[in-house]
C-alpha cells in the first residue's frame, strides 16, 4: 500500500516537500493518544530476544533512526511510535542555520538512493536543548543527539562550537555523537584527521563532563566510508586511545563511480553526500574493518545502505551493536522498522548464537582477523 503511495504522491513531490508532509502527519499522530497507542501497537511491538545494551544504555532492540531525519528534536516520540529502538537527532549546530540554498534533497529512485546537501539547516543548539529540557517523553526511547560545525565558524574556532553545542546538549541527551563526516559543510571531513580529532573529541568530552558531572554521557565519533582504510585505523586506535564509547560507521559517500548507479546521469552528478543502497558495500567493509581494530572494547553503529532484516544482521555479524537507518525508510514506509524487527528475531532464531550480543562481530571473529 504504501509503496502505491510513494509512487503517485511522494514521487510527484519535492523530496524536502515531501518529507516535511510526512514527519508532520507522524507528529501529529503522535500527539493523540488512542491514536498512538493503536500504531504503536501495530508499528513497534516488542520482542525480548531482540533487547539489546549498548554504553549501558537498555533500548527494546538494536534498530534506531540515523541523524538527518528529526534535525530539531520535534518528532522523538512520533519515531519511537514507528518502532525505531532509538533515535538520534540532528545534526545540530551551536549556532541556527539555514542550510545550503534549494533544491538540495535528491531522490535516486532506481538506485533506492538519496542524494543531499542540506547544509546542517537547523535551529542551532540553544533552541534544541530547550526542547529537549521541556520534552515530556510519551515512548521510552534512547535519544541521541549528533553535533557538527555551524558553518560560519572557522576550522579555527570549530573546536569551541562544538564544545558549546556539547555544554547545552549533553545534559538532554541519552549518547552524544561528533559529526565530522558530512561532506555539506566546507572542512568539516578535514576534521577526520587524527592530528584534528583528537583535540576536538577531548574538549567535547571535557564539555560534556562539565555540563553534567553526576552522570557520564557517553561519545561517539561518526566517520566518512570515504576514508582510506589507514585513516579508519588511526580513527580506530584514537578512539581507544581517549576511551570513546562508540563510533558510527558510516556517513553519506561524495564517491559516484563503481557504485553501480542507474539513475538519470543529472541527477547522479549532483553535488553532495550520497545515501542508501549503493552506500551499502563499504559501509560494511568500514564496519568489518573497525571490530577487527577494536573488537568489543568500543560499541559499533553500522549505518549506511540498510533496507532490510538481512542487512541489519550482516552489519551486526560484522561488528555492530546497533544498527541505524534513514534513506530506506522514504522508500519503505511505516511498516519498515516493524519489518526488520520481525526478520532479525527469525535470523536469530535459526542462527546459533543466544543472543544477538553473541551475533555481534561473529563473522569477523571467524576469519581471525579481531585483536
């Protein structure tokens, strides 16, 4: 049904249009209670085998909505509604911006790919926390709150936005993630660099203790797939080296070629950061790459290319703790977290493994190839 849908409504719209139609109708549905409790009901039913921990948080399963979805933290509850175990918001900014001029969303519906440059638009740190202070939860749900560069401020200066995005955010949120991966803002990926990095993980990580000394927020770093496989080291080993908590792998790509890609060569050649199904490939491969570096001593985030249960659970063979998505869900619909539950609880059950945090890294821990 909902694929009918897309294809003669959502297709015909902008894709920016388009997505504020539907997180509007989802807010909405959100905010009337026999309404809610029925979806939720059909949307997000609960399986125990699927519970899942990940930095001492306990979330109903390992599945959550990637950042780029809810930039503002005003749909949390509509998408826990929907069946995402968690949901990270953002990316925020320490200062609003509008983003990148329009049309800046793209869809590449051969390919069940999206193209974005959005720009990081948003309503910058000091709106989102006041949200998030005056938030009365509806769904308990993990909340993760990604932070990245406000555009204007130079690579200089970057190292104090973020920790001021950090000094308001930490306090409301459940996990903080660093972004400096999206390949919408000028210099934001040269961050990557490990001679960058690490200042700028140690002061948000001083941030954040600062803003909240009674309870440790945890931090994760969210990289590019265009990393070369060196540099994914580095990042590995910086990462254990500070005691981050997780990393997120992977971010949109800027690569276009071997990708495999169908769609209309205009629409192929537009500028920005690629997600969804051709993502998939080194989205995994980055994965499998980072548990054999850290194995269990850092939590891993596969993200980047998933659509289905399969997918799920190859990157939760291939190391990951948690697995999020975004594109897929404008090509699937509401029912898809609700799909990729049910087909996790099927794999487990046929698998021989107890548990999915005995899943985690198995297929990498075959080949030898952990620390």
């Amino acid at each position: 049904m909902y694929k009918l849908f897309f294809r003669l409504v959502f297709s015909r719209m902008d894709p920016e249009q388009a997505h504020r139609l539907a997180f509007r109708w989802i807010r909405r549905a959100a905010r009337i209670p026999v309404l809610r409790t029925f979806l939720a009901a059909a949307l997000a039913p609960r399986h125990r085998e699927l519970r899942t921990e990940a930095f001492g948080l306990r979330m109903h399963g390992p599945f959550g909505l990637a950042a780029g979805f809810d930039k503002n933290a005003v749909g949390v509850d509509g998408m826990a509604m929907l069946g995402f175990d968690h949901v990270e918001i953002g990316t925020v900014t320490g200062e609003a911006q509008p983003g990148n001029p329009k049309k800046r969303l793209f869809r590449l519906v051969p390919d069940r790919a999206l193209i974005n440059r959005m720009g990081f638009n948003n309503e910058g740190s000091l709106a989102v926390a006041a949200r998030l202070a005056a938030r009365e939860p509806v769904f308990r749900t993990v909340v993760g709150v990604n932070i990245g560069k406000t555009k204007t401020v130079s690579e200089a200066d970057a190292v104090a936005d973020y920790v001021k995005s950090a000094e308001r955010l930490a306090p409301y949120a459940d996990y903080l993630v660093v972004n400096v991966s999206s390949p919408n803002t000028p210099g934001l990926r040269d961050l990557q660099a490990t001679a960058a990095l690490r200042p700028l993980l140690t002061a948000v990580r001083a941030a954040a203790d600062r803003a909240l000394p009674g309870r440790r927020v945890p931090l994760l770093v969210k990289i590019a797939p265009d990393l070369a496989d060196e540099d994914v080291d580095a990042v590995a080993d910086l990462a254990v080296e500070l005691g981050l908590d997780g990393i997120i792998a992977t971010n949109t790509t800027i690569a276009r070629d071997g990708l495999g890609l169908v769609s209309a060569p205009a629409v192929v050649g537009e500028r920005g950061g690629l997600s969804g199904a051709p993502l998939k490939t080194r989205s995994l491969e980055v994965l499998r790459r980072l548990y054999a570096r850290v194995g269990d001593r850092i939590t891993l985030v596969g993200v980047g290319g998933i659509e289905n249960a399969e997918d799920a659970w190859q990157r939760i063979l291939a190391g990951a703790t948690l697995v999020q998505g975004y594109s897929a869900f404008i090509y699937e619909g509401p029912f898809w977290a609700r799909a990729i539950h049910k087909g996790l609880v099927a794999r487990l059950g046929t698998s021989p493994y107890a548990t999915l945090a005995d899943a985690v890294g198995a297929d990498v821990k075959k080949a030898g190839r952990t620390v």
